[in-house]
C-alpha cells in the first residue's frame, strides 16, 4: 500500500508518548508498504534522517509552528477567541504545509491518508478521492475539560472553557468525513462511537518494546526511592508532580521522612526546577536513557489528574517490573487488574498509604512488578499492535 502520513513533526528522538507510539508502528509498517511522512521541520535535522533511515519517506515543510511564549504567542491566543477552530488546531494550520500536502497527494497518489494527530484531520477536510484514518492519541477535549475542572484563575479558566468547547464541537464534525479512525483504548472508542456509530474505529493500544525495557538485575533499588518519568513540557505531567508535591509529599514525608524522589523527563518549568533545591528530589531534564532512572527506583508513580489516552510510560515501568502506583485517570485505557499489576490510588491519603505498603513490603513489590511484566507481553508488544494496525488500514482502504 501507499501511506502517506500527516503530522506536526517527524517523530524523533523517542523522548515522548506520541512520538514513540508514532514511530514504533509506522517504522513497522514502513518494512511492507510505502509510508510517506508529510511533517514541519527540514531535511537536515536529525529525525528527518531517523525516518529516512527507518524506511520512511520524510517530506518536509519548512515553516516554523508557534512557540507558546513571547507576544505574537498571546495575541494569537487573543486572535483565537474570534477563530470557530481551536488554539491547537489553528497553530498548526498553515497555507505552506497545505500547498505541500496538496502537491504530494497529486504526486503520490495514496491508497491512504493517515492524520497522526487530531489537529491535523482539518487537511483531510476537503479531501474525498482518498479513504481517510484519523489516528487518536487522546479526545482532546476532555483534557481540556478537566484543565477546566482543575483551574482556579477564574481569565484563564474562562479561556479554557472556550478551547474545550470549540476542541468538543472539531471533534464532532471530524467523525463524519472521516472514512476510519483509530484510538488508543476502548474507552475512548466508545466515547467516539457515542458521537457517530457508523464510523469504523479500531482500538490500537500504545505499546512497549519489550526488548528494550526489561528488568534490570544488575541494579539493586535501595533506600525509599520513588521515580517518575514523562515529558515536563506537557502541562498534564506539570500538574501531576505539583499535585504530588503539594498534597502527597507533605503526608509521604511525615510518616518516611528518608524518602527520595526523581522526577525524569525533558523541558521542566521553572517552578519544578526548583524542586531540585529540596534534599530528597532530583529533577533531571532531559536524560538520554529513562531505564537506570527506572530501575534504580523501588516504585513508579503517576500521580496524574489531567490526560487521556493509554500511558506508555506506566507500559514501560511495567515491563521493567516495577510496581506502579497511579491514579484512575493515570491508568485510563490500560487492561489493568488492581491491586494485581498495579495499585490505584485517587487520593492524597490513599495514595500515599500505598507508597508506604510498597515500601514495607519487599514481596509485594516483586508480585506486582512481575504481574505488570506479564501484562505487558501479553497485550502491549508493539509488533502485535503494528499488524492490528495494517489490518484497518487495508480494510478502510478498500472500502
């Protein structure tokens, strides 16, 4: 088949969710069909050549996205408010990128067109000689919905309101020139098929490469340490960690006051640099590997109270054998059994009673490590996944 792909970015370095998803499945797909990858950015940088070097066809459109800082940043936020589309939608939309799109589609002439993030469905719009997938990483608007249940800023609140309700009416109408879409948990599946249950959707869970992330014997945890990994740039890991250390940190500390904490993943703002100035917390930034972070840790947490999808970073603590202690929403879309292969926690007091039990309790860190650890090679392998994938292309492509 012929694929071509429409996204914000190539998907390199492996450093967050959705690139790691993005091109753990279309690499794969890339060893049987022909995968064009239509993206921002140009052809000297080092994930154009990753792409280039993992059998994709990377084109790139040379037009910057804009940063979220400085003034022409909030007087588009402002310019916004007029727009029927929303923020995260209009930043990416750009004549330059739809002349490009244009040219390789009269170029190329796909059997498929996949848009890799919700955003990027607006291109497909006016599309209609040409079978359609859009491909899910969240509902977007329910992250957004519940930045408006957590905000206290009554401005920023108001603000919010608007962009959920304008990402709730895009995601709506997106359902009905789509021919396939594809979500990460059958959750969300769901919640689509509520909006339109005519539409095909098939559940293509995130994955993890079990060969890369596995138990690591040689590194004994000691001391009680806690880990947690993901992107410091994306606003639902911000507020889980200040979450954490705003109401689990003080009742954590009481009763273990030796307790440490590292909290691993790139771009940290300020306000969690400063973490850094307690004895007991390390904020790295950007690390070139999360496992010996992992692996030196006696318990993964995910203290998340915004986001959607399924989290791969639970799925790679699991596979290292480490028992995780999250949120309901935190392990949202995960075929997860409590107090099994993880422990769920909603809760300051409950969560941090459960940090504890873990601590206390060497067994129970090695029944839950373990059961995670078979989860995952029972459902999350991303060869599995990648076929799964392949299968609903070829079946929306003939329809």
């Amino acid at each position: 088949m012929k694929i071509l792909v429409l996204d914000e970015e190539f998907p390199f370095p492996l450093n967050t969710g959705k690139r790691i998803r993005s091109f753990n499945l279309l690499s794969r797909l890339a060893t049987r069909h022909e995968v064009y990858y239509l993206a921002y950015g140009n052809g000297l940088s080092d994930g154009f050549k990753a792409l280039k070097a993992a059998g994709m066809n990377p084109i790139a459109v040379n037009h910057e996205i804009q940063k979220k800082s400085g003034l022409v940043f909030y007087f588009k936020l402002f310019i916004n408010l007029f727009s029927s589309d929303p923020y995260i939608v209009s930043s990416h939309y750009s004549e330059s990128f739809l002349d490009k799109f244009r040219e390789v589609l009269k170029d190329f002439n796909p059997d498929i067109l996949l848009a890799e993030w919700t955003p990027y469905a607006k291109y497909l719009s006016t599309v209609v000689a040409v079978k359609k997938i859009i491909v899910t990483h969240n509902i977007e608007n329910r992250i957004w919905e519940r930045y408006y249940r957590n905000e206290s800023n009554l401005l920023k609140k108001y603000f919010i309101y608007l962009q959920w309700r304008k990402l709730l009416n895009f995601e709506r109408n997106m359902l009905f020139f789509a021919d396939g879409l594809t979500t990460v948990s059958d959750l969300e599946r769901n919640e689509f098929l509520a909006l339109n249950d005519r539409l095909s959707i098939e559940v293509i869970d995130n994955g993890v490469d079990l060969d890369y992330f596995k138990p690591d014997v040689k590194i004994d945890p000691t001391g009680h340490s806690l880990v947690f990994t993901g992107s410091m740039d994306w606003r639902p890991n911000q507020d889980s960690i200040r979450y954490f250390m705003s109401d689990i940190h003080p009742l954590l500390l009481k009763q273990c006051p030796d307790y440490t904490i590292t909290i691993v993943g790139r771009n940290p703002p300020p306000d969690i640099m400063r973490y850094n100035d307690y004895d007991y917390v390390t904020v790295t930034g950007t690390v070139d590997d999360v496992r010996p972070y992992i692996a030196g840790a006696q318990v993964y947490i995910v203290p998340l109270r915004i986001g959607g999808g399924s989290r791969l970073k639970i799925l790679e603590a699991m596979a290292m054998g480490k028992p995780v202690v999250s949120t309901s929403i935190g392990a949202e879309g995960l075929a997860v059994t409590p107090d099994t292969d993880i422990i769920l926690a909603d809760d300051p007091a409950t969560f941090t009673a459960s940090i504890l039990r873990l601590f206390a309790d060497p067994g129970l860190r090695k029944y839950v490590g373990s059961a995670g650890r078979l989860l995952v090679e029972r459902l999350y392998d991303w060869d599995r996944l990648s076929h799964k994938l392949e299968a609903f292309i070829r079946r929306i492509a003939s329809l």
